[in-house]
C-alpha cells in the first residue's frame, strides 16, 4: 500500500510532507521488472494523495537510495533537509557536513529565516538513516559545543578575542569523529560561556546568551553548555546536544529528598545498595605509592592548571580576551603559570586519575562500570536573566569538575521539578531537578 506508507513517512519524519508526493520515484532491484514491483507493492492505488508514479531501474549501483523526500533538479536527485530557526539563539554556527552525512568536513551555513532574525538550523530527514548494531545513533541531530573542533568551521569560545586570532579548523575532534562514525549527523555549534567560563546571563559581553526555555523562559540557561542546554530542552527537532559541563552541589532539602527517592528507584532497578562516599577519606585509608605523602586531596584541589588567556609573538599583537565579572588577578593567573607548574600540575593529576581508576571505580566486563556516582545537578530556587551573580573561579578537582578532570563518562538527567512563584511571569512555574550520573572509564 504506497498511500500508506507514504501517510507513515509524514507521520514519522518533519521533512517529509504530502507536498513530496506529487511524483513517486520507485526504485526497482536488478531482476525485477518494472511491471513485476507495480504489481506487488499494488502502486496503482495511491488514494487521496494524487502522485504520479514515475520508476527508475537500477541497473549499475548495488545500493539503493534511501526512503524519504528528494528534490530532482539539472538530472540530479538530492536530499531535502530542512531549516528550522533559532529563535533561543542557542547556536554560534549552523553547519552542514561538506559531501554526505557522514563527512567530518563542514561548511558554515548562513541561512536566515524569512523575518531576518534568527538563523537557520539544517536538519536531514529521519527516513534517510536506519539504526543498527554498527551505527547505533544513525540519523541522530546532535549540536557541538563551540569547544570542540569541526574541520572547516571557527571555534570561537564564545570570545571576539579568540575569534580573531585563529582560522578555522582544520581538523574534527576525535570524540566527534567517533559519533560521526557510529551515524550521527552534527547540525551545529551551540554557545558557550565565554572560554566556558560558567558565566550568567549578565556576564555574556561578546555574544547574547541564549534563552532558556523552561518555566518563564527568564530563567538563567546555566554554567558554560548554555546553547547545548536550552536547544536540547526547547528544539524537538534536536537529539542530542554535546557539551562540557560540570555538576554543582545543592543544600536544598527538597532537591535533596527528590534526589534520594531518585537513588531509591536505581537501587530497585540495579538491584544494588547505596554507599555514602567521601574521597578525603579514601584517599587517606588507601593512599597511592606515586603520591610519596607528597599529594593530597586538599592539593589537589589547588592545583594551579590554567591555560594562558592572551599570547604574544614578539612581532603582533593579540587582544587579551575579557570576562569583565572575573577580578583581574583571577583572570590573569594564567599568564604568570610557568611550564613546571603546569607540568607538576599535570603530574598530580595523572596520580590522582590513576588512582581513581585503580581505587575507586573499575570497568566491569559485563556492566561497563562497577559502580556509579550520584551526584545532586543544579540549583533549586530561581535564577533570573537580570540578576548580577558574584564570579567564582573552579577548582581544578572539585565537585564541579570530577567527570572532567577524571575522564569519566557523565550523563545528567531531569528526575523531577520544583515550583516556584515566578516574578516574570506572575505565576507558578516549574524547576528541574536533576541527577548527575557518573562511571567508570
């Protein structure tokens, strides 16, 4: 029944629409004649759509084309991806993979939506792609941080300074290599905190922070992944946004209670208990040879690893990047950073992973991981857009920063909502409270 399949590809898929319809392409295998398919897919019936059925034999390719919507154009057939606006000004760059969906060369697009406001975000058509064993996230949309590399596209940190001072990339980073290889199709690059700062709303001084979508929608976005966050919640054209955010701890008693029901239901379902975890004291029972008595937790987290903000070649002037909230001796530390303190920093670094890894949490052949953090993520009360909120500088190994620095894999996930008395909109809205889940490497 083609009417109904076709009626299916519009129920299943945003690109494609009835408007395809107008003229059926049915691509027929080597062996088959053309009169044999018409025959047994009962073609002749198209009910209400109204198509023009026109075949094709394939005759020299032993791939087929995908399902879905095509344009035909100069004796060519191409895909129909279609554009979608950012009205939350979630994204830095809209991109588009430079030969097929699988490419890992990009090119900027630079699409407006009619109005001229917003810019336009390409997606491809779901029908394109079929998941499998081997590509597990086949035709997913997935956004990037602008931290990330895409060969042929700018990173721009979010920062006028830095987008000036380097070209585009010239390489795809290996992580989004990887998603790319199993079927993912990068639609983007999301904004981001000033060098992922963590910046608020009020701090975004070279590029506009995005909006987030929930409750009033005058809600802070949040931390450095804030286009990866608010495109995520407020786009259902979108899958999966790739970030680099870390968690933050709440005293909220509330929050904190939902999150204990939340561990309650993992240990159901795990079948499995919870062990309260303090690394201070493991650190101290289980000590790694490496550390010599000379490393420790409270070490750790002073270490002064900061990146240098602004360079020189002796010859050109590069602009110092700014981040006006940050006090000017915490936004300069870099600059005074020798190399052996960077290298003694990495040092202590690599014992304390190590002895994570080793201590803590170990992979499992079967489960992946034989255990898993649960950590409370987010703050509980509002943030509003308005609000000036004092600049904190991280620390390198913190709560904040654990699943970073230790390499882990780390997913967070809304498990319920607060309300709260909205000043924007007058009304009762609604928070999220989420949990930080954290495995072994």
């Amino acid at each position: 029944d083609i009417a109904g399949q076709i009626i299916s590809y519009s129920a299943q898929d945003d690109v494609y629409s009835l408007h395809f319809a107008s003229s059926i392409v049915l691509q027929v295998p080597l062996g088959i004649t053309p009169h044999a398919a018409i025959g047994r897919s009962s073609s002749h019936d198209t009910g209400p759509i109204g198509a023009t059925l026109e075949f094709s034999i394939v005759n020299s390719t032993p791939t087929l084309l995908p399902p879905g919507p095509y344009f035909a154009y100069d004796n060519g057939i191409y895909e129909a991806w279609r554009l979608y606006p950012d009205h939350l000004d979630a994204f830095e760059i809209a991109v588009l993979p430079e030969a097929t969906r699988s490419a890992t060369t990009f090119l900027p697009l630079t699409i407006l939506e009619p109005e001229g406001l917003w810019r336009c975000i390409e997606v491809p058509s779901r029908l394109y792609a079929k998941k499998s064993i081997r590509f597990p996230l086949a035709g997913t949309r997935v956004s990037v941080k602008d931290n990330f590399k895409l060969a042929g596209i700018k990173t721009t940190m979010t920062n006028r300074a830095f987008t000036e001072l380097y070209p585009a990339d010239n390489e795809t980073a290996h992580y989004i290599k990887t998603l790319i290889g199993l079927g993912a199709v990068i639609v983007g690059k999301s904004k981001m905190a000033s060098f992922a700062a963590g910046e608020n709303p009020g701090d975004w001084i070279d590029f506009h922070c995005p909006v987030n979508p929930r409750g009033d929608q005058y809600q802070s976005p949040g931390s450095s992944s804030a286009g990866a966050a608010a495109s995520l919640a407020g786009y259902s054209w979108l899958d999966y946004s790739i970030g680099t955010d870390k968690f933050f701890p709440t005293a909220n008693e509330d929050q904190l209670s939902l999150l204990d029901d939340y561990v309650g239901v993992l240990e159901n379902y795990l079948k499995t208990t919870r062990t309260q975890f303090s690394f201070i004291e493991r650190w101290a029972d289980s000590p790694p040879e490496a550390a010599q008595g000379r490393i420790t937790v409270g070490s750790m987290k002073r270490s002064r690893m900061l990146d240098h903000l602004c360079a020189s070649d002796g010859e050109g002037f590069f602009p110092t990047p700014v981040t006006l909230n940050a006090q000017p001796e915490d936004r300069d530390k870099g600059a005074s950073l020798t190399i052996e303190e960077r290298d003694q920093g990495k040092a202590r670094l690599a014992v304390f992973r190590q002895w994570f890894h080793d201590t803590v949490m170990r992979q499992d052949p079967d489960s992946l991981s034989d255990a898993i953090f649960v950590l409370p993520e987010g703050k509980a009360v509002p943030e509003y857009r308005d609000e000036a909120v004092p600049f904190n500088i991280l620390e390198i190994l913190g709560e904040n920063t654990l699943a970073m620095v230790l390499e882990l894999p780390h997913i967070v996930l809304p498990v319920d909502q607060n309300s709260y008395q909205s000043r924007a909109s007058g009304g009762t809205e609604y928070r999220p409270v989420s949990a930080s889940l954290i495995g072994a490497k």
